[in-house]
C-alpha cells in the first residue's frame, strides 16, 4: 500500500532516522552505491543523519565511516546514543543481569540459544558478548555482524562483582518459539522489561526503558530537533517505536505488513535502494 507524502515539506526536514538491516542495507548486509551517494548529497545539504539500529558500535561502524556520518547514534535498539566518531556514551539503560540470569536457564531448559552484551571493562561505548556454546546461530550472528563472542558460562559471567547489568540479551530462534519465551518473560518480569523482534530471528530481551522511540528522542534533543523535522525509515518490530518518535515514518517494500501499515508511506525495497528512491525524489536529488 502507498500512502501519500503530500504533508511532508522538504524544505522543513532536518534529520533522518534510519534503521539499518532490511531498510537502508541491501538484503546481503552492504550499502549501495546509490544509497551512499544520495546521503552523502543529504548532509551536504545541512541534513542530519541518525543510525538507530539493533546492531551494536562494533557492528554498525564500518557504515557509519562510509557514510560519513557523524553525532548521536542509537545502538542496541535504543540502549546507548553514543555521539560519534568520539564514542562518548550520552545515555545507557542496563538490563538487570536476573533477567538474563533467568534467561539462561530458561535457553538451557528449552535448548534455545541465547547471548548478552554487558559493558566492556575499559568503559565508553566498548561491549563485549557473552554466550555459552559456538552454535550455528553464534556463527550466523559472528558473519552477520562481525561481533565474535567470548565462550564461557553465562550465569557464572552475569555474577561477576561489579557487573551493573546487559546492555541488551537475545535468543536467535525460530520465530514460532517467540510468542512461548514472550508469555513466560512477561509472567515472571512484567513491566521490568521491554521485549522485540528486530529480525524473523532475533528476540531481544532489554530494560523496559530501551526503545528505539526512546533513543531517537534523546539524540533529537542533543541536537535541538523538533519532531516536526525528522522522518524515519524502519522495517521490523523495533522500529515502531521509532516512528512514533518522528513526524513522519517510511517502511520499504519489504518491512513487516504491521510496520507497513503503521508507517506513513511505503517506499521501495531495499533490494531496490528505496530510501535512496525516496530521498532523491523529496529533495530533488541526483
């Protein structure tokens, strides 16, 4: 379904929101060339660009440098805004480590696998990620995102003196276990925690507090942004939020029909570059 754009003022857009697997990244995991170049032309303008991604620092940074991108940038699905290329950590929300504990128990219990980012030692934006076996879905995830984990036993890790908490946790199963660990979550936690899919096969477990909503807010206002002046371009579950946070809200051809039809219009995919499509028309690039 195409919705209109006739509301949105090019002239009164400052900054872009953009969510990177399945949205502004190819199916493959890479930038297009056309991607690039429009974006590039966007910020030249005085456009302001913000990841706001499931992926973590590590993992979203070699776009982030293509791009040319630069200040607050949302990570871990809205558990960090780190202000880039300095890493300065401008606002964190931590998983208490009893519901990763929990969690663990319940991955053992049902044979599902499940990993934690907690904190790094050297502070900032550094994490590390923690899980208990290099299964196929480790390997799946090291290729996916370049992030290696250290192998170890995560209730012993979780335990550690001075471990204030995850950053975020995640089972990567199949989806028809999802709704199961998302009924016995919610009974034992409650409102304690916020639960979303940010890929057919990635549930992420975070503090009730973490949001992409909530992180693209908070990176508005360090850079004087109104609603009024952001669109947002997401694809899955966790980039709902997202769109309630900014005046307008873009979903490829490929998104989720629920984020389709909770977006405000309905672009190309992103096998065709459609953020890139979009953006070239509203402002009368290329």
């Amino acid at each position: 379904m195409q919705h209109s754009n006739q509301r949105i003022d090019p002239g009164h857009i400052k900054a872009l929101a953009l969510d990177l697997d399945g949205t502004l990244l190819r199916p493959e995991g890479s930038l297009g060339e056309r991607t690039v170049k429009t974006l590039k032309a966007c910020v030249d303008h005085g456009m302001k660009a913000i990841i706001c991604t499931g992926r973590s620092v590590e993992a979203a940074e070699r776009y982030r440098q293509t791009l040319g991108i630069t200040g607050p940038m949302v990570y871990f699905n809205g558990a960090e805004v780190v202000d880039m290329p300095g890493r300065s950590v401008l606002n964190a929300a931590l998983l208490d480590t009893e519901v990763a504990d929990y969690c663990t128990d319940l991955a053992r219990g049902i044979g599902l696998y499940y990993q934690a980012y907690v904190p790094g030692t050297r502070g900032g934006s550094e994490s590390i990620l923690l899980t208990e076996n290099y299964t196929q879905e480790a390997d799946m995830y090291y290729k996916h995102t370049g992030v290696k984990p250290v192998i170890g036993n995560l209730k012993e890790a979780l335990a550690a003196p001075g471990l204030k908490g995850c950053i975020k946790s995640m089972f990567i199963s199949d989806p028809s276990t999802h709704e199961g660990i998302r009924s016995r979550l919610h009974a034992r936690f409650g409102a304690r925690i916020s639960i979303v899919r940010s890929s057919p096969v990635f549930l992420e477990i975070l503090d009730a507090q973490v949001s992409k909503g909530r992180g693209l807010t908070q990176a508005m206002e360090y850079q004087g942004l109104k609603q009024s002046q952001v669109i947002a371009f997401g694809d899955e579950e966790n980039d709902l939020a997202m769109f309630k946070a900014a005046a307008f809200s873009a979903a490829p051809a490929n998104a989720k029909e629920q984020v389709r039809q909770a977006a405000d219009l309905v672009i190309g995919s992103n096998a065709e570059e459609g953020v890139a499509a979009f953006l070239e028309e509203l402002f009368g690039l290329g």
